[in-house]
C-alpha cells in the first residue's frame, strides 16, 4: 500500500511538472496580426497605429503582436534606423515610435474593441550599450579571450552566424533572472500588455520562461509565443509555438516540390509530439521571411490563397503580416524607414472572412478546444482534403495544391465536381 501511495504521489508530481500553461478564455478562437510599426504607416508611431485599430477590428483580428518598441543601440548599429532586436533599454519606447503612455492608450483602446496586445521580448540578447553590459558585465556570455563579444550560434544549414549588433546574456547567472522577469512584468503591471512574443525562445534556458510565465500569471493570465518549435516550451511558460514544418511545405508547394501527399504525411506522421493542446502558429509570412526570403508572390506564386486558407483551417492559431491584406509587394527593408503602401486592400475580406470562419466554428479552434484532422478520401490524390468536427460542427476542406483543373467526388454530393488551379472548397453544413 505504501509503494503504491508513493507511485501515486510520483505520478501526481510528475504530471504537475509537465502541466501545460492554463491558456487565456480569450484565445480559444483567437488569431495574430504582427505589427511592424516603423513600416505600417508613414508616420510609423504607436499614435498612427492607434487610429487604425477600428479597421483591424473590422478585419476581425484578435491579438496585437507589436515587434520590438524599444530604444535601438547606436553601437555597431545596422544600417541607418537600426534593429528593433538590437534593445537597449527593456523599460522604455523608442522615441522614434513615441511614447509609454503612447502604448497605454493603444493597449487601452484595443481592449475596449476587444482585441490584445502582445510585445515583442527580446530576452537572448541586448544591444551593445544596454546600461547592463556596464553595469552588470557578469550577466553576458564571453569569448575565449573573457571578453563580451557579438552573437553567434550555429543555423538550421550548420553554418556559424553572427549578429554582430548585439551580445548574448548569459543566464547561467541567475542574478539575471528577477531582473529580466521584473522588466516583462512592468510591461504587464504598469503598462496593461497581454503576453508576449519570445524572440529566440529556445536560446533561454526553458527555466527562466517557466519561472517568467508563473510570475506574470500572478498579475494577470498572459498569452506566451515562442519563436521555437520545441515541445517543452509548451510544458509550463508558452501558449504557442512556430510551425515551421507546414510553412517550409507550403513553401516547397509554391514551388512545385510538393503537394497534397507532403499535407497527408504532415497530418499523419507529426515530425514533433505536441499535445493537442499546445497552439501552433500558422503563417505565410512574417516579418523574418517577408524581409529575408520573398514576398508571398515570389514564395507562393498563385498557390498563396490556398496556403494561407489551410494556416486557418488546420490545427493551429494563424497569423497574419501586416500589409498581406494589402497584396504586400516589397521586402520590407529592416534597418531603414520603408513604408507599406496601402493603396490596394482588396485582401481585407479575404482575410476578414477567414476570421470570422474560425470564429464561428468551434471546429477550428486552438489547441484542445478545436477538433482533430480527419483525412478525407475524395478520389483524386492531387487534392488534399480533411475534416475537422466538434460537436455538431463540421467543416470540411479540399485544397487543390497544383496548377491544373482537378475532378473529385465528396461525399453528399451528386456527382463529380471541379476545382480550378490553386483553388479551394470550404464546406460548412447548417
């Protein structure tokens, strides 16, 4: 009895320990719209962008993800504006883009229009004159010669890269920590934000995210967003996670590497075992792969459309890039002043659409409380087809992955029916 009382008590501590975060009520049906202030308007203030948020509203988006709004480094700063992920003070706004009361009146009127903010944290790294660096030289990572040196790491190809405008913090000092925390929590606090966005998540050591998301709970439940796509992440500290595995498909897709067989075999075989409860954060674009790799014309071609309905319709919280509503096509420079042009907005219902479907669908909602994917067998192995049902609701998605006109037979139907290139079918039954 006693062996089996503490195999129980095990058990209990070791599920505790791997309980994932209690999500926000408000993200069950949520999606993001990341904000790239100094190119959304030409003024790129938070004041330009606070006038805006009634047409963001209308557009049906849920949360703000504000890039970094921090004061810039001037040493070994990159081109003539800097990197917002260059930061060089964690508790104030960069003057080019106003002011903290400037972000309390735009974190207050989203609230009223019932959307949320999110900022965008830079936890890895400061910029080379954070106060810090000379205050605290101890709380960085140093080169062989015991010098504070630029950034560098190993990428995806195994190449070393270096982000010669910033300096890594070391946090295998843990006097770091409750003042990294006590800096994330200002912005909760005093400020009003809702959660944020880790840059480099998977850099930090998990620990530190897990001790930051219990303290910031106490002040109020946040919404957390790792760039990383590693599964202990979601444990304790975040509510989403990238995927960049559906989004490096649906790029191979706009190319002609891939097709409907690669979607099946991503539902079916995950690369990484996630909890159906962990959000994954489904996108065409953002500000890395809009700047860096292509605009969705030249990453998509006419196969864009269709990636973008499978980020909505597929497991996931979906995001969009400021400007995709606006057919965006430039790479946004990142270090100067390149405003978006808003002359054509003919994507707005598109996208306003895509809102209100997953909105209304409880189907398609994040994590645990959106349904499973079922693949569907439509009698044609080009198009990539699936269910998901909660409940009495069920929505059905054919996708039609390649450039030719494609026949299939869903069931209900009469008969035979025809998708276009690149096109696609959403059938929701009354």
């Amino acid at each position: 009895m006693k062996k089996l009382a503490a195999s129980l008590i095990l058990a209990t501590l070791f599920t505790a320990a791997h309980a994932e975060p209690k999500h926000p009520a408000w993200s069950r049906s949520s999606n993001v719209y990341e904000v790239n202030l100094r190119q959304y308007s030409k003024d790129g203030t938070l004041a330009a962008f606070t006038a805006d948020l009634p047409r963001l509203k209308a557009l049906g988006v849920d949360i703000i993800w504000l890039m970094p709004i921090h004061p810039i480094g001037q040493k070994n700063r990159k081109g003539t504006l800097g990197s917002y992920y260059a930061v060089q003070d964690y508790t104030a706004v960069n003057p080019e883009f106003g002011s903290i009361d400037d972000v309390r009146k735009l974190v207050k009127q989203a609230r009223a229009l019932g959307m949320h903010v999110i900022l965008d944290w830079v936890g890895n790294h400061t910029a080379w004159d954070h106060p810090w660096a000379t205050q605290h030289p101890d709380w960085y990572k140093k080169n062989d010669k015991g010098e504070i040196a630029a950034v560098s790491f190993k990428n995806g190809a195994g190449e070393t890269e270096e982000w010669a405008d910033v300096i890594g913090l070391d946090y295998g000092n843990k006097e770091l920590w409750p003042a990294m925390i006590s800096a994330m929590a200002f912005w909760v606090k005093d400020v009003g934000v809702d959660g944020f966005r880790a840059d480099a998540a998977g850099f930090v050591p998990t620990e530190f995210w897990n001790q930051a998301r219990a303290q910031l709970d106490k002040i109020k439940p946040v919404f957390m967003l790792a760039e990383s796509d590693e599964v202990a992440l979601h444990d304790k500290a975040f509510d989403a996670s990238y995927d960049w595995t559906l989004n490096g498909i649906m790029k191979k897709i706009g190319k002609g590497q891939a097709g409907a067989a690669d979607l099946r075999a991503y539902v079916s075989n995950p690369a990484k075992a996630f909890s159906r409860d962990s959000y994954r954060l489904q996108f065409t674009s953002n500000h890395d792969i809009n700047s860096w790799e292509g605009t969705d014309k030249e990453l998509y071609g006419p196969a864009w459309g269709a990636m973008a309905v499978l980020s909505y319709t597929l497991p996931g919280i979906p995001l969009v890039y400021n400007g995709q509503e606006a057919k965006l096509d430039k790479k946004l420079a990142f270090f100067e002043k390149d405003a978006i042009e808003w002359n054509n907005i003919d994507l707005e219902l598109f996208f306003a659409g895509l809102n209100a479907l997953k909105k209304q669908n409880p189907a398609l909602w994040n994590g645990a409380s959106g349904a499973p994917v079922q693949l569907l067998e439509v009698g044609n192995e080009n198009l990539f087809a699936f269910k998901r049902q909660q409940g009495a609701n069920n929505v059905r998605v054919i996708v039609n992955t390649t450039g030719q006109l494609q026949k299939y037979k869903l069931a209900g139907d009469e008969g035979q029916a025809y998708l276009k290139p690149w096109r696609w079918r959403i059938v929701v039954p009354e």
